[in-house]
C-alpha cells in the first residue's frame, strides 16, 4: 500500500503554495502529526499533515478497517498578525490525532474541542468543521481507498460552541452569514446568540 501523505503534501502544496514553516508533533501511542504554514497575502493557512495517513474508524466498530474508511486532514485560516497564531501548531496536531488516539471521526458539522485556548489569549476553545472542497479539493486515492478530504475548520468561542449544541452547525452558520461575522478575524467577539 503506497504512502499517501507524499500525495496530500503534494496536494497542499498545489493548492496554497510553498510553507514557510512546519513543526511535529508526537503523541504516545499515535504516529506523528506534523502542521505546515501557508502565507497568502495577509492570511496564514496551517494545515495538517499525517492525520490521513490512517482511515477513520467507527469507535463502535469490532475490528478496525485498515484500508477502507475516510481520510482527512484539517485547514486552519486567519488573518496574519492580529494574534500569535503560530501558537495553534500544538492544539492543531491534537485534533488531528484524535481518530488515532480516541477513536473520533472527524466529519463536516462536528464540533472539536480542545480544552483551552487555540493559542495565547484566543476567544476560542472549539472549532467547527465546515464542508470540504473550497480551499483545496480531495485527494482521490487508488480504489478500495477514499479520498482524503481538507476540512476547513472554523474557530468558536464558548458561547458559540453551546448555542451549536441545542440549535445545530447549519444555524450556527446562517448566524454568522447573517452577521457578517469574519471567521478569519482571530480576535474577534462572539457572533450574538439571543
């Protein structure tokens, strides 16, 4: 079976540039996660990258599937120099090793936590996965494999992250849309909820 994380680097690559920078991290028990940083314009991309290298498995499943099942890597976008951003390297490998370590599939409309601050002084404790597709395409694999998604993922304050919980991913976004609220703002307030 080929090494797929060439072909998602490739993929990042192709779709945002050259980084300017990368950092590793390893967890016990876990293969290790490492997080590119793209720049464009006055927008800085981090991306995982080794998140894919494994599927996803279904926490209930008996036994885990080690070709099929889906495969993704998570996009982080802000705007640059607002906040010491670079500090989200870490919580990003976390969430990207979650399906190893805790069993988590990662899919569009799920919240993640991460028990703190994305980075020093941040509003925001989760992030909400959008929808892929945008910002870079899936990766197609050889068959039985499934592509390798890029899951944009879209930072949430406390408050934000609650209100999804009753009311739903979808009017979480049509509340941002209906406030033009700038998701890529790394300082910005909470969008209002009442």
């Amino acid at each position: 079976m080929a090494d797929v994380l060439p072909l998602v680097e490739a993929r990042l690559r192709t779709a945002l540039g050259e980084p300017d920078a990368r950092a590793a991290v390893t967890f016990l028990g876990a293969d290790r996660i490492e997080v590119l940083r793209f720049r464009e314009g006055d927008v800085v991309r981090y991306a995982t990258l080794g998140m894919s290298a494994h599927p996803m498995t279904d926490p209930a499943a008996m036994v885990a599937d080690p070709v099929r099942g889906p495969r993704a890597e998570l996009v982080l976008s802000v705007r640059a120099g607002v906040a010491d951003t670079d500090k989200v390297l870490r919580p990003l490998a976390v969430l990207a090793a979650s399906p190893q370590v805790e069993g988590v599939v990662v899919v569009p409309g799920a919240a993640l936590d991460v028990g703190g601050p994305l980075w020093p002084g941040a509003p925001f404790t989760s992030v909400l996965v959008a929808e892929p597709g945008g910002l870079v395409a899936d990766l197609e694999l050889d068959a039985p494999l499934e592509p390798v998604r890029f899951l944009p993922l879209l930072p949430m304050t406390p408050n934000e992250a609650a209100w999804k919980r009753v009311h739903g991913a979808q009017a979480l976004r049509e509340r941002w849309l209906t406030h033009g609220t700038d998701l890529r703002d790394p300082a910005r307030r909470s969008v209002p909820l009442d």
